[in-house]
C-alpha cells in the first residue's frame, strides 16, 4: 500500500513537473511575444521621433537661412542709409558754406552800397 502511495505521489510529482515545464515554455513564448510587439512599437515610436526631429531640424535651417538674409538685407539698407546720411552731412556743409558766403556776399554788397550812397550824398551837399 505505501508503494501504491509513494508511484502515485511520484505520478502526481511528475504530472506537476511536467505542467510545470508546460507552463514555464508557454510563459517564455507569451514573453517573447509580448517582448516583440514592445520592441517593435519602440522602433515605430523612435523612427516617427527621428523623422519629427528631421523635419524640425530642416525646417529651423530654413528659418535660419530667411533670417540671415533678412539680416543681410537689414545690413546692406543700414550701410545705403549711412552713405545717403554722410551725403546729406556733406550737401549740408556745403550749403551752409554757400550760405555764408552769399551773406558775406550781401554784406560786402550792402557796405558797398552804403558807401556808395554815402558818397553820392556828400557829393550832392557838396553840390548844394
């Protein structure tokens, strides 16, 4: 009778062993699986994160290309504005000049006229 027990405990420990081993290879392969699926769900989300990034990138390039030449642009007006402004100081010198010159002119002229009036006036008490 302990012989019967002890083969259908060594039954029963083998049958356990074996659903054991059963369980444990089904466990591996749902793993696995689950283990892919995660894998591949990891490169979808890392390549669209690579082709954002990609896109971002080309398109603050871009951005930076439309800036740089705003900022040459900018350059080039700034650098026509000083040459149109060291115009304006030059013509405006030279007017100033020519300004004081025909008022050095007008008052030359005004003294000469005064003298010859002078003149003309002693002459004509003189004639008197």
């Amino acid at each position: 009778l302990m012989e019967e027990k002890l083969e259908h405990f060594e039954n029963q420990y083998d049958e356990a062993v074996k659903e054991c081993e059963t369980m444990k290879v089904e466990m591996e392969k749902r793993l696995k699986l689950e283990l892919a699926v995660k894998e591949e769900k990891l490169e979808q989300q890392t390549h669209k994160a690579c082709t954002n990034f990609e896109k971002q990138s080309a398109e603050l390039k871009h951005e930076l290309e439309i800036y740089k030449e705003m900022k040459s642009n900018l350059e080039a007006e700034c650098e026509r504005y000083k040459l149109r402004s060291e115009m304006y100081a030059e013509e405006s010198k030279d007017a100033r000049n020519e300004l004081c010159k025909v008022k050095m002119d007008l008052k030359n002229a005004r003294q000469h006229e005064e003298m010859e009036l002078r003149k003309a006036i002693e002459k004509y008490e003189a004639e008197k």
